[in-house]
C-alpha cells in the first residue's frame, strides 16, 4: 500500500463557503478508482499552531498514486478548489503494509 498525508492550512481570509466547497470537492475524489481509502477532517484545535486540516489517503501503490493524481477530476479540484483555498501544505508519503488484526 501507498499512503499520502496531505495537511494543509488555509491562505488568509478564505470564507467559510469556499473552505466547504473544498471539503466536498475532496470528498468527490473518492470517484477516482486509484483512490482505496480517503480520512479527513479539520483539526480539532487544541493546540495552537496546528495546521487547519488533514486528508489521509491510501493508494494499491506509488503507480495508482500517480494515475490519481494525472486524473481529469483530481486536476479539476486542484484547479478549483486546492489553489483557491491552500495557504500552505506538508505532504507526506509512504509505503506502508496494512496490519491483521
């Protein structure tokens, strides 16, 4: 399995809306067959500094990973919706082997 931790924190003054539309249109990428797995959510604010929100993401490999991120709809939410909100970001990848229990 291949993992990708996205965390990001969201440029100054973007509306709570357009935050909204971003979280639906990573929701929507679960429309993409390379996508396994996808966890998000906003932090939960007990710390300060923290970034504003996560999306965890499992792919079979590096290679689906790839074929994801070249995928028409995966372009569209960056075009639309990442670059309108995504202040900052730390990405993350792994390989990682699923545990048996």
């Amino acid at each position: 399995m291949f993992r990708q931790v996205v965390s990001v924190r969201w440029a100054e003054g973007v509306s709570s809306e357009a935050r909204q539309a971003y979280r639906d249109a990573l929701d929507g990428l679960r429309a993409i067959p390379e996508l396994l797995a996808l966890t998000c959510g906003d932090d939960a604010g007990h710390f300060e500094g923290n970034f504003d929100f996560v999306a965890v993401m499992d792919f079979a490999d590096f290679d689906a990973a790839r074929r994801y991120v070249a995928h028409p709809l995966h372009q569209a939410y960056i075009r639309d919706h990442a670059s309108q909100v995504i202040g900052e970001r730390v990405i993350v990848q792994h390989d990682w082997v699923a545990s048996a229990s």
